[in-house]
C-alpha cells in the first residue's frame, strides 16, 4: 500500500501537529554502534540535534518533542503559518538564505551579503514561496535531512543514500493523542534497552527539559542572522586566496552563540490557554513561545516516569489518582493508557491520523474516506 501524499495529512497553509519518523537506510545502524565493523557513529546524534536547534530559529515550526536513536528519528512538530505572518520581508528573506544560500557571491563566506537579503526581500512572487515554504514541515525535513546526509558520506568517504526515503509523517488530531505520542517518543530510549531512566535518556526532549530544570546550559546553534556588506564581501573574495576563503567559510559554521538553557530551542511544554496569537518568539531561538500540552512540566514528568516504569513487571501498579482526571479529561481509559503509550505504532502506525475514533472519523470523512486504518482498533483505548 503506497504511502499517502502530504496533502493527505495535512494543509501547510493551517497550523496542524505532526509525528515525524525518519529511518537510515536499510535501517543500519549509521548514528550508533554499527554491529559489522564495531565502529560508533554515535557522536552523529549530536549533529542532527545540532541541526535541529539551527532549524528550529529558521523556520517558522515548533519542536514540541525529539527523540534520535541509533538508526532513525521521531520529531513531533507543529507548523505555524500564523508566526511567519509577522515577519517583516528582509526578516523572511534572511531567514532563508541562512539556510539555502543558493549560487551567491557570499557562497563561500557564511552569512549572506546585505545585497542578497535586498534582492530577495524585493521579488515578491518568490518572497511569497519563501515564506510559504518556512512553515512547511516538508521543507524543514529536506533541510534537516539533506546536510546531515552530505556530512555522514564525507565522514565515510563514500556516496549513496544515508536515509532510507521519504520520511513518515502522521497528523496528531486531538489533545489525547498528542500527550500519548509525545511520551511515546520520549520513552524511546528506554523501550529500546538503551536508557535506564529518563535523566540518561540522552537526545530526547524530556532529558533537555530536565537537564533545563537543573540549571544546565550548552552553546547555542541558533542561527546567528548576521549580513556581510556587499563591499566587504566583494574585498575578501579580491583578498583573500581560496583556502583562506574556506576557512573562513568553516569559521563562520563553527561560529556558536551564548549559552543557553539546554532547552531553549523547544517548544514550552505549559500550554497558556489565556495567552492567544502566534505569541512569536522573542529571543530568535524558537518559532513560538506557545505550550503545547495543558499541564506543568512536572506533573508530565511525574506521569512519564510512572508510565516508563510499567514496562518493569516488578513496577506495575494502578494509575495513580492524580492523573486519573487528566486522562478522563481527554477521554483515554485509564485502564489502557499504558499499552496505549507502549504500543503506539501498534494503534496508529497504518493511520494518518491518530487521535479518537471519532475525530480519526472526522479526518477520513474530510478526505474522501469513510474510515482511516486502525480507528477500530483505537476504540478500544478511549472511554
């Protein structure tokens, strides 16, 4: 059965959330300990979270969970349409240059000249693509996806494909789905035996939100929205010889910012329900500063830990009473709400959208269906 198109899952023009998962190919261990040679690549994670961070002050797109394993990754994102409405044109302009820079004449020096961000800022039928495109969760894929792909072969010495294809994307329709995906994907490490607990949980939202919490900070990979002035473009490309203008092209990359709190770059998990708009980043770090999830951080913590621990027979117990109302609240039977988060994929891997039977409904009658794959299966995990 083919994959469905995008269109199918979501319209880039609406703010929707969306669960990402993007494999290496032949689903080969190329971020971890490759089990033929021994060799570890797992200091490649941190490249993509690196890229993840840079793209999340880029594009108009909200992290609100990460996980990367060894041999692929689960991403949830929401676009925001909305946020990159109220961008001035130089700022959508130098925005996308920072990260497809084109043939320019600052090709090899790091940051776009002034003359480049004036140029595009002025064409208004390619402005309007441009800004279209940094709130598509297609586009801030191919960015991700392409880089790390180039690094990974030049480390090897070799050429070919680093992922697998297209990347899967699945719409998160409703609140309870949304809380049951993004501890699945938090949890991650932990069901693959590759974590004991979620403060060793590395490359994962909640380990950043907890190491946040303890008042840890890292260097920045924001991108640093910086211009050269065409003259001062023009005097090094005239001054300096080829290799200095390398150089100064992998300075500029290398280039980090402040230190800031681990996760800084993600989305606030508190969803504000009285605070209303885009609520658009001040600091440049993130596309919004809007939650996502109507609880503290703690109290996700807290429920995250206790559902981790189920998987341990000698640890399972009744859900405790304080997240009972929680989860009657967004309509999961609490009974099910731990084979829910374990066996996600098992409940909504087929479905292109996962959320409540009814609402699953309501997105295969919006499409032309008259049912989506797995719904019937859902039912049995909602009141």
């Amino acid at each position: 059965m083919p994959r469905p198109l995008r269109s199918e899952i979501y319209n880039p023009l609406e703010v929707s959330i969306l669960h990402v998962c993007q494999r290496c190919v032949r689903r080969a261990y190329l971020a971890g300990v490759d089990d033929a040679s021994g060799k570890d690549y797992s200091y490649r994670k941190e490249w993509i979270r690196q890229r993840i961070e840079k793209l999340a002050s880029v594009f108009s797109v909200d992290i609100l969970s990460y996980a990367i394993l060894s041999n692929h990754l689960h991403i949830v994102l929401r676009n925001r349409p909305d946020v990159v409405k109220t961008w001035s044109d130089k700022q959508v302009a130098l925005r996308w240059l920072q990260i497809f820079p084109g043939k320019r004449i600052d090709e090899q020096l790091g940051d776009p000249t002034t003359s480049d961000v004036d140029a595009l800022a002025k064409d208004a039928e390619r402005l309007a693509l441009v800004r279209k495109r940094l709130s598509d969760i297609s586009w801030f894929m191919r960015a991700l996806s392409e880089p790390i792909a180039r690094i990974a072969n030049r480390d090897d010495k070799c050429t070919g494909a680093f992922w697998e294809g297209r990347f899967r994307a699945q719409r998160i329709i409703d609140e309870a789905a949304l809380l049951a995906c993004c501890m699945y994907v938090d949890l991650n490490p932990i069901r693959a035996a590759m974590a004991e607990s979620l403060e060793k949980s590395e490359f994962t939202s909640v380990y950043d939100r907890i190491a946040a919490q303890s008042g840890k900070k890292i260097d920045s990979s924001a991108a640093q929205m910086k211009t050269i002035p065409k003259e001062e473009a023009a005097k090094m490309l005239r001054d300096l010889s080829p290799d200095e203008l390398n150089e100064t092209r992998r300075q500029a990359k290398k280039r980090k910012g402040a230190k800031v709190p681990r996760d800084a770059w993600l989305a606030p998990l508190t969803l504000d329900r009285k605070s209303h708009g885009p609520i658009a980043s001040k600091d440049g770090l993130r596309a919004s500063d809007k939650g996502f999830l109507d609880m503290s951080f703690d109290e996700y913590r807290r429920l995250l830990e206790w559902t981790g621990r189920q998987k341990r027979s000698d640890k399972k117990g009744s859900i405790p009473e304080d997240y009972a109302p929680v989860l009657e609240r967004v309509g999961i039977d609490a009974g099910m709400w731990c084979d829910l988060v374990w066996n996600f994929k098992k409940y909504f891997g087929k479905s292109r959208g996962a959320g409540s039977p009814d609402r699953m409904r309501e997105m295969a009658v919006s499409g032309g269906k008259m049912f989506q794959p797995g719904q019937k299966m859902a039912r049995k995990c909602f009141a």
